[in-house]
C-alpha cells in the first residue's frame, strides 16, 4: 500500500538508550498498550519513537499539535469537490486504518475538546467514530497512539486531563547524564569526545537555571545544532553563543551568565 | 625653665622660623624643632617660609592652639603632595572659618586634610574641595534662623571628619552630589542633618552607594546568582558587608550558616573587570562548598593552620579549574606575584611569603621557584592530585603540616610579619574549615555562639526592602528612602470569612451568572473558515449552488471554535491603615468590617474565574517602617489559611502608598500572564506622619503608577473617600472608582473587576 509505504522509516535511526526503554517500549507495543512518552524539549522523545517504529516495521504518522488544532484535523472532514463534499481522512484516521504508530506530538498544545477524540482508540474498544460521516472505524491490529508531554512548560490550564492521562503507560524521558548526552552529541554530528563535553557542561548550566528566569535549558537537539555549526568550521564560542544561548532568553542577567560559562569552559 | 634650655639649644636656623612664628605657646614650643624638621625635608625654601608665615597667621587668630598645632604638623604633608601654593588656600580657608561662626569647624578641616589629600592627589581637586566646603557651609549656617548667621552649621564638623572616608570611596563628583544632597534634605532638620553627615542615616549610606566607583553588588545580585546557580548548582544569600571604612583590616570574603558575604563594591583590578572579581570570589567559595571538609583545629599551631588553609585553597581552586578552565586566567590575574627573593629579608617573618609562593607556583604553570622545599611541596601537591582526581582536605592538611616542619626558620616568630604581594583577596577567610572541640574561653567560638543568637532574631523577621520616592519639589528620585517590611498576616477565625459568604449567598448567586459569561473555555463561532473543524452548512450549499451555476465558489465553507481565553494576574493591595476603622457613613459596620466583606467575595470570585490572584495589605508608621502583610500569593488557593488570615484584618497607622504599590508590583511583576492588574483598594488619599507636604506622597503614587504602567502593570484604584475626587484623579488618571455608598462596596468589588476584565 501507498499510503503505507509512505510513512515507513527506511534508514535506522541513531538512538542513544538511555536505560531499558527500548525493552519496555517493544512490550508496550506488544499488549498495543498506548504510551505517553514525557520529558522537556529536544530530549530525544520524538527520535525514541521514530527509533521504535523502525525497529518493530511499523510505519509512524506524526501529528505536531496546537492550540488550533480541532478534532477535524485529526479525524477527518469534508472538502468540496465538484461532485459535491468529499470525506478526507485526517492522520490519526489514516493510523487506524493502515495500523501505523500514531504519534501526537505536544498533545497537551490540543484542545480538551480535540484530546477525548482518542479515547475511544485507547482503551479495549480500539474504535475511532467518525461521526460526520457516520462510520465507525475499528483500529487495524498495529495501530498504536503515542502521545508526548512536556510537563515543564505548560501552565496548570494546560494539563491533560486525568481522564486522558490514565489512558496511557508512561515514559519519563529526561536530559541525558552527561556521559550519554556526550556520546549522542558526538555519534549524531562527528565531533572530538572534548568539544562534545564542553558543550554538554554548557547545557548543564543553563538547565541549573530553569525556573530561575529560564523556562527550559538548553536541549540536547540546540547542543547538536552548537555542534554542527563548529562541525561547520564556527569558531566554537561563536557557534555556542549563536546556537545555546540567543535562542533561549531575552534575560540580560541570563545571557551574560550563559556568555560567561562559554568563555570559562572554553578557555 | 625648660624652655629657656630648649630654646637655647636651637640652632641660628630655627631660631629664626620660631622668631617669624612669634607664638608664645609652649605646647608649640615643644613640637616645633620636629616641625620644622619635616618641613625642611618636604618643602623647598621657599616653601618653609610661607609654611612659618602662614603658621604665625593661624596662631594670632586668636581660636587657641590647637589649629596652630594641628596645621605645623599636617601642613608639610599636604604641600608636599600637591604643591606648596596649598599653603595658602589652606590659610586663607582658616581665616574664613575664624571670622565666621563656624570657626570650630577650623579643627576637623585640618585634621582631615592630609588624609583627604593623600585621596585628591592635586592642587586642583583640593582647591575644589575646599570650595564644596565653602558651600555647604553657606547653606547650612545661613538655613536655620533666617537673617543672622548666628549658628553654626550642624553638620560641617561631621562632614570633615567623614571626608577621608568618604573621598576614598568617592571621586570629588561623587562627594559634592552626596553632600549636595544632605544640604538639600535636611537644611531644616539640625538633628537629622547630623545623622546624615556623620553617615549614621541609612539614605547617607544609599546616597553613598549611588556615588561609588566600581561595580557594586547590589547591582549585580542577580547575575552573581545566576553564575553561583548555572555554573556551581549552588545558591545562598549574597551578602555585601561594606569595605569602605575598615581600612587597618580590610575584611575578607567569607560564608556562613546566614549566607556568602562579599564586598559591597569591586573596583576593576589588574585588568579584571569588578564582575569578574565578583566570580573569581564566588568561584573560589563554591570550589570550597562543593569541595572542602571541616577539620579539627585544636592542635594546630596559628602557622599549621594557615599552611592547611593555603594548600586547601589551591586544591579547591586546582578542582575548580579542571571544572572551568578559564578560571586560571583569572585566578592568575588576581593572585599577587610574590617575590623570592625577599626571602632573604632579616628579622621579618617570612611565613606568608613562603605560602605566597607556594600558592603561585601551583596555580601558576610558568612560575620558577628556587626554594626547594617550596619546590619539593608543589611537586607533591600535584602528585596527590592526580591520584583520584579530588583528594581530601585531610591530605592537604598532611602536606602542609610537613611543609611548615620542613620551612620552619627562627625569624617565623618575629613580630614582624612580611605582607607584600602575599594577600590574594579574592580568597575567603576560610572559617568554615575549622571545627573547635574544645568549647570555652576560646574567643572565637564564643563569638560563633553569639552569631547564632543573632541569627535566630533575624530569620524571624524579614530584612526590609528599600524603595525609592519620588520628591516633586525637586523631581528626583530619594534613593532607597522607604523601608518595607514584609511579614506574613497573622491569622484569625476562619468562620468569619465562612459567615460573610453565607451572608452573602444571593449576591453570590447573581455574581455567578456574571462569572459563568466570563469564564474561560467560552466558544466563539468562527465562520467562514477554509479549514475548520465543522462543516458550516448554510456556507456550503450556497458555495455548491455556485459551483453547479458555473460560477466561482466560496471555499470558506467550514467554521470553527475559538475560546475566549483569559489570563490574568491580579494583585489587590489593600490599605489597612488606621481610618478605616472609622464607621461608615450611614452604616453600622466599619469601613473595615466593610472591606473585609468585599475582599472576600471578591476573592470568591476570583476563584471561580481561576485568574492568578494574590493580596496583600500595608500601612506606615513613617518611611522607615512601611509594613506590608502578605495574605494571599499567587500560589496559594483561597483556602482557609488565606480566610483566616482575612479574618484577622486590622487597620492602623498611615497609608504610605507608592511604597506598598512597588512592592506589589515585585511580585506581580514576577507573574506570567498577558494582563496583570493591581487594585488598591483604599479610603483615603496616600499619606504618612513623617511628611508635611500633603501632595508629596500624592505625586510619589502617581509617580508609582507610571512606575507600573511601564512594567505593564494596570493600576487601577476603588476609592472609598467622598473627597476622593480631589485627589484620585492626579494620582491614578481615569483608573479609578470613588464609592460613596460604602454599604455596596462587597457587591460592587467583584462586579468592578469583572467589568475590568470582560
Ligand atoms: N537519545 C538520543 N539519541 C540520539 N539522538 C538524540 C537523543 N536524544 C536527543 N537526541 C538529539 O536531539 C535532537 C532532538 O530530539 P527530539 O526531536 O527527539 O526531541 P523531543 O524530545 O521530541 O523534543 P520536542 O519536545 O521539542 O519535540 C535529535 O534530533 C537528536 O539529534
Ligand atoms: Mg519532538
């Protein structure tokens, strides 16, 4: 099938484990439980699944969500044609037909209203109703919903319902230990084991610095870009300035701190 | 007799100066020789002439001795130093002050000068100097009984025995703008005026940081927070302990149970910049928090001990270095280069020099030593270092116990201690290494028993906040001029609040309709959408008929839904000062027992919206104590810890307001959210005992609001003063409601916010 082919993941993936979640995930698959896979930022929660996906031949749809987002857009709706209306399937329909991974990426970014669409697609009912068009779609047998969670950075409007919640096993991704983000850092951009761990120090030190005027560190994903842009020939503190700090804060106290940790640690 | 003896023994030479003196006084008698002495050895002929001259002038204007004595002693230096035409500006000064009735003043003015020259350094500066004097002291003299310039100026004497303090900390601009300013707010005031120029007043003190050269840490806390954070995942209380005034011993960095004390000010050092000193300090400090053990110090020797302290020192700072690499650039910038070769100095005690070296010869790849005990030391350090990468406080202790055997020398015990280049200051004084087993006569573990004493009285209390005022008369800012404390509400019964909800159970009722339009999750239609979420009929068959009809369809043939978010951050600031428990007009309750009311259902309305809400209450009893009462923050719910401290809402004293408002505004200021509004709710105009000038305080709370409005903070005052009309309106423009029927003011409340916030 086309459409099939489409959303398979052809090349392997790097995915650096950081613990037993590649087990967990395969069992989780296995029972077609749902997961809900937690953490902050550019942790590396989208790269685990596209990982996972690869490794069981599964193709994987993913759907950014925002506040925007309605039911429809994940469902379905009607497009005009010159026949009259026609039903398009959205993404989380065509998971369900195809038995593709669903990702929902940033669920919580949705709508409460958007969010109780999937419920019926995550319990023992494994059905999608698709009430505009009046059919009510039984999930293929490999289809699976995946959603992530940043819990750090929404407000308590933006938490998930309980209701939602208790519909999924979890994994709580975090930053990587230093030794792991180092190595990740290195085997993605092909830089020194050295410069690798300067920067990982970096990022150590803005995330000492959340909630006291920074929302988030510095993520894994703006270490590898720091990392690329040396790879690149960027002289490094240049590269880190550009890369780890101006894309975090406008805070005048915050940047000549991360400024200073960069000239300190790249001596 | 004696003095015929004396006089007989001088030479032609001195004999002739004390003829040209022509003083009969036998105290200068006794000190002139040695005067002169110097005087000859500083000054050219000349010079020595007008110096004697000058003398004869000062001791025939007929104040006494004393300026005679104190000039013949100090006058050689300070010509010395910037030349000798000082000489006679400095007569000339003396001669104003005799004839003026400051002539007391003449006493402290020559005391002062050499110390205030040493820090002037030119004939210029010092002739400005005296200037600013001479203008203080019209001022003030002239000030406070109108015509006769009968007294003398109050503050003139204080001001010149602060003057080298002063100037030390302050380039000459700096000094004429802080006595400019004492001069301009307390010409009236004899007594304050004094507390201000003998830096007793805390605004003194204020002023004087505002004047300062370098890199203060107040201004800096935030940064010096972050690094300490960021980079070491440590924090504390940064404290500042002022370095101006010790000058015999310059107090050190250090940290204890109440948090890292540094200087107040850092000037630029050797090419380090004063923020970079600051890190250096802290560096070094969490180095030792992360790093370093205590040890037990009752059988060490005071040279044992600094040993251990200075081999601590560079093993926390080698650690820190591995960690941040750039720090030995800057360590190395601030550690004194000391010098060998002074080793060989007789009769000097030599034990820092040789710790010095040691120090430098670690942190420093490129230093040679000679000394091979000193070498043989380094040597060892690094090769206990590289073991396991950290060591231990214990094992630095056992390297410097053999060091100090191996480099013991006689001359350690001589009195005379060698200091050159040997203080590296960005180092604390290392008071947490020490453990004391032995309790006792030891002074300085009683003096750690009476430190904590004092803590526990101060963790009670909050420190104040200072904030500045705004003064029309002179549209200035008074720097740090109020005092706020804050403290948490103290609580009462909650039933009252639980009575006043039941009381008002059908106003409730009714609000909530209000409530349930304005709540969020509301959904507005959205028509004409290309993308929605629902097929918007009507739309689509009529873009169908055009379709089928050959003409261009409308493609926005879906409709969605959008909530009508809200967020908000409210902040309500109550005055609780003294009037309000005045009843209301034709009502039995008080103004109080009325606004407790209102609070809170408003508070229950707030609430139910789920807007971020915070309250808190003030009054002033002058500007050195504004208290402010924290009853609700913005992370607690309106619960009955909340209620209850509503309950036990009380009003006294004044309504200090600007105050109150920046300190909210902090903690508003603090909060996320698109739309942040603070309501003072009050029954007055803003007002104090300590000022005269009623539109003072009106203008300052205008002033706040600006202050606000540029935070994007939305002021907006419920006044409940019928009079209110004069005044609200300089103060908070168009965001304002006067309530004349106090007895509406709980129904009202919540009604006026919702309307603020549809
Ligand atoms: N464990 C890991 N193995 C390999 N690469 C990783 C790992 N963790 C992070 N990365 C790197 O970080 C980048 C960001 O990761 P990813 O996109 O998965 O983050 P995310 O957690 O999904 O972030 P967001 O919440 O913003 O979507 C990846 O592109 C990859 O370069
Ligand atoms: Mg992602």
């Amino acid at each position: 099938m086309s459409n099939e082919a489409q959303y398979t993941i052809k090349e392997e993936p790097f995915y650096q484990a950081q613990g037993d979640e590649i087990e967990l995930y395969e069992a989780a698959y296995a029972a077609r439980l749902p997961v809900m896979v937690k953490g902050p930022t550019g942790c590396g929660k989208s790269r685990f699944i596209e990982y996972m996906a690869w490794k069981l031949g599964k193709p994987l749809i993913t759907v950014a969500c925002n506040e925007d987002m309605t039911a429809s857009d994940l469902v379905g709706r009607y497009l005009l044609d010159a026949n009259g209306t026609r039903w398009l399937d959205g993404p989380l329909t065509v998971a369900a037909r195809i038995g593709a991974i669903c990702y929902l990426d940033e669920i919580v970014e949705a709508r409460q209203d958007t969010t109780v669409v999937i419920h019926p697609l995550t319990d023992h009912r494994r059905t999608l109703p698709l009430d505009k068009k009046g059919e009510l779609l039984d999930a293929h047998e490999d289809f699976q919903l995946v959603i992530s969670y940043n819990p750090g950075y929404q407000s308590l409007m933006k938490d998930l319902k309980q209701s939602t919640k208790q519909r999924f096993t979890g994994f709580e991704f975090d930053y990587p230990s230093e030794a792991v983000e180092t190595a990740i850092v290195e085997k993605e951009t092909g830089i020194d084991h050295e410069l690798a761990s300067k920067l990982v120090k970096i990022g150590a030190a803005a995330r000492n610095l959340k909630g006291h005027g920074l929302d988030e560190g510095i993520s894994t994903r703006l270490l590898t870009y720091a990392a690329t842009l040396i790879k690149g020939g960027i002289e490094p503190k240049a590269a880190c300035r550009m890369a780890l700090v101006r894309p975090i804060t406008d805070d005048a106290d915050i940047r000549v701190t991360l400024d200073h940790a960069i000239e300190t640690i790249f001596a | 007799m004696s003095e015929v003896i004396e006089i007989a023994e001088r030479s032609a030479e001195y004999l002739a100066y004390w003829e040209t003196l022509n003083c009969r006084f036998p105290e200068a008698d006794a000190v002139f020789d040695e005067c002169i002495r110097e005087a000859k050895a500083l000054l050219s002929p000349e010079g020595v002439d007008t110096y004697i001259e000058n003398a004869r002038f000062i001791g025939k204007m007929g104040r006494g001795v004393e300026p005679l004595l104190i000039y013949l002693e100090e006058a050689p230096t300070v010509a010395s130093i910037v030349g000798e035409p000082i000489l006679d500006d400095i007569k000339d000064f003396c001669l104003f002050l005799s004839t003026n009735t400051n002539f007391k003043a003449m006493i402290p003015f020559l005391q002062s000068l050499a110390a205030v020259t040493r820090s002037l350094h030119s004939y210029e500066q010092l002739h400005h100097y005296i200037d600013i004097l001479k203008n203080m002291l019209d001022k003030t003299t002239a000030s406070v009984h109108g015509h006769h310039k009968t007294f003398p100026s109050p503050g003139l004497p204080l001001l010149l025995e602060q003057a080298p303090r002063l100037l030390r900390a302050l380039s000459l601009e700096g000094f004429k703008n802080w006595v400019d300013y004492g001069v301009k707010y307390y010409n009236n005031h004899p007594e304050r005026q004094k507390d201000y120029f003998c830096l007793q007043s805390p605004d003194a003190v204020a002023v004087m940081q505002r004047e300062r050269h370098g890199t203060l840490m107040i201004d800096h806390e935030r940064q010096l927070d972050l690094y300490l954070r960021g980079l070491w995942q440590d924090h504390d209380y940064l404290v500042p302990y002022s370095s101006a005034f010790d000058e015999l011993r310059k107090p050190m960095p250090y940290y204890d149970k109440l948090g890292i004390r540094l200087p107040d000010v850092y000037d630029d050092k050797d090419g380090v910049s004063g923020i970079d000193r600051y890190r250096a300090t802290l560096a070094h400090m969490a180095a030792h928090r992360r790093w370093s053990n205590q040890m037990i110090v009752d059988n060490w020797s005071p040279f044992q001990r600094v040993a251990v302290e200075t081999f601590e020192d560079s093993r926390v700072e080698y650690l820190a270095i591995k960690e941040f690499p750039g720090l030995r650039k800057l360590f190395l910038s601030l550690h004194p280069i000391p010098n060998e070769d002074d080793l060989e100095i007789e009769g000097e005690s030599m034990v820092r020099l040789r710790l010095a070296l040691l120090s430098r010869a670690i942190l420093d790849p490129d230093f040679e030593v000679k000394h091979d005990d000193i070498r043989e030391s380094v040597k060892r350090f690094f090769i206990e270092m590289e073991k396991d990468g950290v060591s231990s406080s214990d094992n630095m202790a056992s390297l410097a116990l053999s060091f100090t055997a191996r480099t013991r020398r006689q001359t350690d015990l001589s009195p005379k201690i060698y200091f050159e280049n040997t203080e590296v200051d960005y180092r604390d004084d290392n008071r947490h290494l020490w453990i004391y087993i032995e309790q006792g006569d030891d002074e300085e573990t009683q003096f750690e028993h009476l430190e904590e004493q004092r803590q526990d009285d101060e963790v009670n209390a909050l420190p104040p906040r200072h904030y500045h005022e705004w003064d029309y008369n002179s549209q200035h800012y008074r720097p740090d001029w109020v005092s706020v404390y804050e403290a948490i509400h103290p609580a009462g019964n909650v039933n009252v609040i639980d009575n006043i909800l039941d009381k008002h159970s059908a106003l409730a009722k009714r609000l909530k309709a209000i409530l349930d339009a304005l709540k969020p999750q509301q959904k507005v239609r959205i028509r004409y959408q290309e993308e929605g979420s629902e097929l918007d009929l009507d739309v689509a068959i009529r873009s169908l008929i055009d379709l089928k009809s050959g003409s261009q369809p409308d493609m926005r043939i879906n409709m969605s839904h959008k909530n009508d978010g809200r967020d908000i951050a409210v902040m309500l600031v109550l005055d609780l000062s003294q009037s309000l428990n005045e009843k209301a007009k034709g009502s039995s309750q008080t103004i109080l027992e009325l606004s407790q009311e209102a609070v809170t259902l408003l508070a229950w309305t707030i609430e139910q919206l789920g807007d971020k809400f915070a309250i808190g209450g003030f009054n002033s009893n002058t500007r050195h104590d504004v208290r402010y009462s924290h009853i609700k923050g913005f992370s607690e719910h309106f619960d009955n810890e909340v209620k209850s401290r509503l309950a036990a809402m009380e009003a006294k004293y004044s309504t200090r307001m600007g105050a109150a408002m920046r300190h909210a505004a902090h903690y508003l200021e603090a909060q996320k959210a698109d739309k942040k509004l603070m309501l003072v709710l009050t029954d007055g105009e803003p007002a104090d005992i300590d000022v005269e000038d009623d539109q003072l305080l009106i203008h300052d709370t205008h002033q706040a609001v600006k202050e606000l409005a540029a935070q994007g903070i939305y002021s907006y005052c419920i006044n409940l003063d019928p009079k209110a009309d004069e005044y609200v309106q300089d103060i908070f423009g168009k965001q304002y409601t006067v309530i004349d029927n106090v007895d509406k003011l709980p129904e009202k409340l919540p009604k006026i916010f919702m309307a603020l916030t549809k």
